[in-house]
C-alpha cells in the first residue's frame, strides 16, 4: 500500500489496522480520523476491514498494487494526473465493491432475522386473573403489556420478569416475556424462557420453538436453529411447519 500512499497520501494497510485495533496515540488517531472525514477510499478500505478483521484485506490491497503496477511503465516516475486520477477511480471502485460484498455477506443472517422476525400482538386476556369470581388485572402483568403493546421490549422484558418471580408457572406470560426479551436485543434471556415454555407447555411447543430457532438464528448458531427447524417441520401444525420449512430452505 505504500506505493499507493506516495501519491495519494491515503492510510496505510497498518494504520487501518492499527486504528481499527485501537493501537493509535492520539495524536495518530487524530490524523486518521480527519483524513477519513475526506477520503472515501480510505472509508471504504476500513469498512471492509472491521467487516473481515481476519487480515484478507491485505491481500486484497497487495492484487490492487500488482494491477496498478502492471499499467504504469517501470522507469516513469511521476503519472500524467488524469491518468492517476483515473487509476485512483479504479482503485477506489475495486475498495468499495469489495467492502460492499463483504457487508453484505458479514449481515446475510441478520437480515434474514429482519426478514421473518415478528413480533405478536400480546393476547390482552392473558393480563386478566380470577380471585373469588373478580376479574383483577395483575399490576407487573399489565404493565409488561403497556410496554409490550408500546414497543418498548425492554422495559416488557423486565415487567414480565418480576412478574414471573412470582408466577413461574404462567407459560403464556413466559412466551411473551421471551418474545420481549428477543425483541428487546437480550437473545440469551429469549432462549433461556422460551425453552421452558417449549418444555412445560404442550399447547404453545410451536409457537415457543419458532421463536427460538430465530434466537439461535439472531445468535448465529445455525446449527441449533436449523435442528428446532427440522423438528417444527415433523411436529408442528401446518402454519408454524410451513414458516419453518420455509426458513430451512432460505438458510442453505
């Protein structure tokens, strides 16, 4: 990359790395930072680092500098600024493709996530208990149903979790807290509560193991949404059976 840099005064190959690493002082990282305010080649080189920091990029950079080098006579010093800039546009093109293709296949499965995730409307039912014949609205269940109906995941998250302390055997509370807490960006939590209601709750297995295949999925562990996948296909009802074949498909 230095012979690049000679001329364009661009970021070396060590110091995206360096920065991106966070190994700069400050006075280095200053002028990395105000360079990538202006330079779009040297953006894009970054991006496609963060998205493979497993150093690919630098044999990416060292192909560009062969075909570089292959049209540019050996004994010319100095480049006719329009041909540079034309080499500067190629070179940057090649960056930025590179740096998309690779975002795009680093996000394959989160948007695939994006694509099938929802999240249900909360049965309003649930949130009604009998005590001698009066109908009484649980004040922690009510209230993770205001923040839930609200869009608010996380603040239904921790609603339905001090409603549960109390009430562990509610299965239809527990699948809308995991639901919550899937929506709510904590999947670890969602696996953990939808696997009890899978376990413990025949009547909602399907629903409960749907949304903990797009857990794994959102997790990125393939290989355990793909096996709760497999098995809504076998046992489920056609509606959730279907979702999940169709899924299955989509992931190979």
């Amino acid at each position: 990359m230095k012979e690049l840099t000679a001329h364009t005064a661009c970021l070396s190959l060590e110091e995206i790395q360096h920065y991106a690493k966070d190994r700069l002082d400050e006075a280095a990282r200053f002028r990395v930072e105000n360079h990538l305010l202006d330079c779009a080649l040297c953006r894009a080189a970054l991006d496609s680092y963060m998205a493979n920091p497993d150093e690919t990029l630098g044999a990416d950079v060292a192909l560009l500098q062969q075909q570089i080098q292959s049209a540019v006579r050996p004994k010319i010093i100095t480049m006719k600024r329009n041909r540079f800039n034309s080499v500067a546009a190629a070179v940057a093109l090649l960056v930025l493709a590179g740096a998309a293709a690779a975002y795009w296949q680093h996000t394959r499965y989160d948007r695939l996530y994006a694509s099938v995730f929802s999240a249900p409307k909360a049965n309003e039912v649930i949130a009604m208990r009998s005590e001698n014949g009066v109908q009484k609205a649980d004040p922690d269940l009510q209230e993770a149903l205001d923040w839930y109906k609200a869009g608010d995941f996380a603040a239904a998250s921790q609603s339905f979790d001090r409603y549960l302390q109390g009430h562990p055997d509610d299965f239809q509370a527990g699948l809308y807290a995991g639901i919550a807490a899937l929506s709510g960006g904590y999947p670890e939590k969602a696996i953990e509560q939808l696997t009890a209601v899978s376990i413990n709750d025949p009547q909602l297995f399907d629903e409960a193991n749907w949304y903990l295949a797009l857990a794994f999925l959102k997790q990125k562990k393939l290989a355990d949404a793909k096996a709760i996948l497999e098995n809504l296909v076998q046992q489920a009802e056609p509606v959730f059976a279907g979702k999940a074949k169709g899924l299955l498909e989509r992931l190979e």
